[in-house]
C-alpha cells in the first residue's frame, strides 16, 4: 500500500547534477519522484483536525492527532 508522488522543489532551488552541471528549479517541474505509504485516516473527525489545526496548529496538534507526529526529511 504505497503512493507515487511527485515532489516539486520551491522556486529559485538550485540543485548541482552528477555530471557537474546546475539546474534551478522554477517551481513547476518535478524534481523527484518518491513512494510513500499510504495512511489511513479513517476513524479520525476532519472537524476535530481543522479545530487542532486553528488553535493549535503552532503546536502541531493536528498532526499527532492524525498520527503525523513528525516532519521526515526527504532521503536522496
């Protein structure tokens, strides 16, 4: 149960090829393509998320909530 997602970078990243050359993203193209698992969040109420997300999103709240208890750093 996996997902194919693509990844864009934010506008103006540059990034140095293997062969030396750089390439700078604008913002619309793809810059990798990933498998990620899938989540189910069935079970949890949106109300309850966007409520968490409002007043204490600051906090990350939300994300325990919805069982995303930290930010992964994307491996190349």
């Amino acid at each position: 149960m996996t997902a194919w997602v693509e990844c864009l970078p934010a506008p103006n990243i540059s990034c140095r090829l293997s062969n030396g050359t750089e390439f700078r993203f604008s913002g619309e193209e793809v810059g990798f393509n990933k498998t990620i698992p899938c989540r189910n969040v069935s079970g949890y109420s949106y109300k309850v998320a966007v409520a968490l997300s409002l007043f204490l999103g600051w906090l990350g709240a939300d994300r325990f909530y919805l069982g995303y208890p930290a930010l992964v750093r994307p491996t190349t």
